[in-house]
C-alpha cells in the first residue's frame, strides 16, 4: 500500500528541485506543465463563466497565475490580470511570465501598487488566486491583506492555486482583523495535499480540493518519508481480500460484539448489521436481557449472549470463541459496566476495538491505558479523544497529541470527523477522504464500529481494517446522500449501502 503522502513545505522544494534536475525539466517549463493543468480543469469546470480576473503576485505562485492568464487568454476567454507588486523583486520565472503577459495584444495587465489598490470584480466573474504560495510563514498583513479581503468580499466565484493566498501550509493560520486570507471555492493544489487542508478551521478557506499531478518524480517521493498521508481508492483496493470460493462461515471468523444497555440496544442492533454486512462469519452480540428481543426481530442472522444483568454490561462471557472483539456503544457508565471492562482489558490475548461509552469509561480510568492489548483500536470524535488526552483549539496540537498518544499505548485511533485522521503506532497517520456532514448524526458511529469488527473477525490487521473500514463507512455514506440527499441521510443508510461501497473494489 503506497498512499498519496503529504510532504511539508520545504520537502516540496526539494521535490521541485529534484525533478528539474534529474528528468530534466527547465524550472520555467515545470511551471509551464502546472498552469497547464491548472488551465485543463478550468475550462473543464468553469460552469459557463467567461470572464476572469487572475490575481498574481511576484512569486513563484504568481508565475503559475501568469501562464494561465496567458492560456485563458489565447482560447478566447476574457481576461485581465492584476499584478500586485507586493515586493522589490519578482522571482527569475515569474519575470519570464510577467513579460510574455505583458507581450499580449489585448491581454490586459494592470499593475497594482501599495498606495492604490483597487481592483474591480464584477458579479459573476471568476477570480483565479495566484497572490501567495505555500512558503507562506506568517499572516499576510497591510497592502496584502487589503488585496485579499476585496477579493471575498465580492461575489465572484474564486479558484486558488496550489493554496489559498494567506493560509500556511505546515502551521496553524489565525485570521485576525490585521490579516487576512483568501476565501476559496476550490483549491487546485500540485502533486499532493497541504497538510493545512485537513484541519477543520480551514476549511473555509480551503473549499473543494483538487489535486493535480504535474509530473514531479516519482523516485523521490517513494524515497522520502512521511508522517502523513491520504487514504486513495486504489489503496483500498490492495488491501480489500475477494472471499475465497471454497470458504464457509467459519472462515471469516466468529466476532464478539458487547453493546447496549437499557435504552440504548439500537447501538448493538446498529453494529452488528454492520459487522454483518462487513463479511463476519459469525457474530455474537453480548447484551443484557432487555436487549435480547429486539436483536433477534431485528438482526436474526446474530446469536446473542446474554449478561447476567437485566440492563447492562457486567460480567464477561467466555473470550476463547473468539477472533474479534468490540466494546462500547451503548453500554452506559455503570460502575459494573466499568469493572467489566477492567476485565476484559485484562483478559483480552488479542487487539480489542473500543469505541462510545468503552472511550468515556478510560477517561476516567486513564491508568488502565497501558495494559491495553497492543494493536488495540479506539475509534473516538473530538471530545472523546480530548478526554482521554487534553483539549485543544489548535488541530496541528491535536495531530501531534495523536501521535504521541498511538505510539506511547502502541495502539491505533480513528480520529473521526471530516478526513478522519487514522493515527498508527508507529506515529504516522493516515486521512481518510470518504464521507459527508449527512454522517453527522447519532448512529454513524456504531456502524464504523461494526464495520471495523466484521472486517478484524475477516482476518485483517489492525491497520487495514481502520483504512478500509473508514473508508468504506465514508463511501457508503457518500453513495447513500448521492440517492437521498445528505440532510436526509441517517446510521442504517450507511449500512444499506456498504455493498455498493465493497463493490468499488473489486
């Protein structure tokens, strides 16, 4: 598995170099291939809109919006650019650009200085961010950042190349009334994503990511390392194993699945038809007696052990028929609830998967950490996870909290939310870019949970099963808000449509 990694600011630099070193590639004529395809997906996407306003600095970014100004140009589409001179020197390629611009008959470039800087954007045009680029390493202030807010605040529809003009790429961007950054509605990034792009605070700037490979090599980016990285379709599919034609029920394993409590048994009902529908063999749900009816109406594939308790988890059943076992939604907080997960945890040969209530309850008892089984899957939102870690408004805090934490309790975390970050014990992590807001509702994750248990009970890792299984809960989801819309979209959808995700594989 080789997923698209996410290289810091300064690796990029060397990835540039490198490629126009050893291709060869003259560094103008790499520029060249970028706004090339930068030019393709516009004109492929520019939702008929004619005219544009490209904004360009005097970097190297800036160079890119120049050659596309130019290409824009020359295929009959109105365009004007406005060239800020923001700085005493542009760089080598961007003066090569600026001067085939200026060259142009009836290219239109007007040059914007400090002590006036209008610029005039009229309703319905597209405005193309060429201002910044990703060595950005403080907030954009004064003359800059006058530049920018009159770009959002028009009504144009903005592209930002490579990265939205005041965001920084490898640090945390606190928009403040000095500084400002560029409002996008896509981003058309180069080769591989920012990792700016996966926090939730930008989002906003960010908009719809696209990234475009332009040819940088290949050779250097296999061989430079990477703590992070983004999940592709085509890494899913290498992990994804076809069901074998002489296999039976007791191939793919037997799952045990403790869940539900009194009030809450649609948890257990939840995961274990997702478990199900994730290729499980068998699966035992452990329940209490209030839940025992209503599993079997419902889920009548799932054979259910009962707890001694009337209402909730207290007491352990025998582990040993076991391959896989889940722990968490839905069994509420009691105390004997508590012990017997102490238990479990003692007495668990193989990795657990803990998610819901199973999170809240190691809160409290954060000693019990270091003796969970190694391998051991947390599947927790934000809050649970601040929990049993530290709150923090910084989500490059959160990252490194992350890792510190997987690699400490030799654990792995599904971070859920958008671009769930799938943090591994060896401290790297893994976005997932499956998945809606429609996912925003009480159910969804019980459904992971299940997802990741059946797929475990299959035979995969620890660490394949939180890829594949985050990215088939996401894509099942995207599918589903495909047929109903996302407002509309609820926990058992997911479910319903896990088929069609499995069918993306293979």
């Amino acid at each position: 598995m080789c997923p698209l990694k996410i290289l810091p600011v300064e690796k990029i630099r060397e990835l540039d170099s490198y490629t126009i070193s050893n291709e060869p590639v003259d560094s103008i004529n790499l520029m060249e291939r970028a706004a090339a395809k930068c030019y393709e997906w516009i004109t492929g996407n520019a939702l008929n809109i004619n005219s544009f306003k490209v904004i360009c600095g005097m970097g190297n970014n800036g160079g890119d919006g120049l050659a596309i100004a130019r290409m824009l140009h020359f295929a009959g589409y109105s365009v004007e650019i406005y060239y800020i001179r923001h700085a005493a020197e542009a760089s080598n390629d961007n003066k090569v650009n600026f001067k085939r611009a200026a060259n142009i008959p009836g290219l239109i470039v007007t040059e914007v200085f400090e002590d006036d800087t209008s610029i005039d954007i009229s309703e319905g045009e597209v405005v193309i961010d060429a201002l910044l680029g990703s060595g950005l390493n403080k907030p954009v202030t004064g003359f800059l950042a006058d530049v920018i807010k009159q770009v959002n605040n028009s009504s144009a529809y903005v592209i930002s190349i490579d990265i939205p003009s005041g965001l920084m790429a490898d640090l945390p961007t606190v928009e403040s009334k000095k500084s400002a950054i560029i409002n996008a509605d896509y981003t058309l990034t180069f080769q591989m994503p920012k990792l700016a792009f996966f926090m939730p605070e930008n989002d906003k700037y960010t908009g719809k990511l696209v990234v475009l490979d332009i040819g940088l090599s290949t050779e250097f980016i296999n061989d430079t390392g990477s703590s992070f990285h983004l999940t592709q379709e085509s890494d899913c599919r290498k992990i994804y194993k076809p069901l074998q034609r002489f296999a039976h029920k007791g191939t793919y394993g037997h799952a045990l699945l403790i869940a539900g409590s009194l009030g809450k048994i649609g948890a257990s009902i939840m995961a274990s038809k997702a478990c199900l529908r994730s290729g499980a063999g068998l699966i035992t749900a452990h329940t209490p007696w209030c839940g025992m009816d209503a599993i079997h109406s419902s889920v009548p594939e799932v054979m259910v052990n009962l707890d001694k308790s009337e209402t909730h988890f207290s007491s352990l059943p025998d582990l040993s028929p076991y391959n896989a076992i889940a722990i968490g939604p839905g069994i509420g907080m009691h105390p004997e609830t508590q012990n017997a997960l102490k238990l479990l945890i003692q007495e668990a040969k193989s990795p657990l998967i803990i998610d819901a209530d199973g999170l809240n309850i190691l809160a409290e008892n954060k000693t019990w950490l270091s003796f969970l089984p190694p391998g051991t899957i947390l599947t927790p939102h934000l809050k649970e996870f601040e929990r049993i870690t530290s709150p923090t408004d910084n989500h490059f805090n959160r990252l490194e909290i992350l890792m510190a934490f997987t690699q400490r309790f030799k654990v792995y975390v599904v971070l859920k939310g958008a671009f769930s970050a799938i943090g591994f014990p060896d401290g790297t992590v893994y976005f997932n870019p499956t998945g809606n807001p429609g996912m925003a509702t009480g159910g969804t994750g019980d459904v992971l949970t299940g997802i990741i248990l059946g797929l475990k009970a299959t035979g995969y890792s620890s660490g394949e099963a939180c890829i594949l299984g985050t990215w088939l809960h996401g894509k099942a989801a995207d599918i589903a808000a495909k047929k109903i819309s996302q407002p509309a979209l609820i926990a058992t959808d997911v479910i319903g449509y896990l088929g069609k995700a499995f069918l993306k594989l293979g």
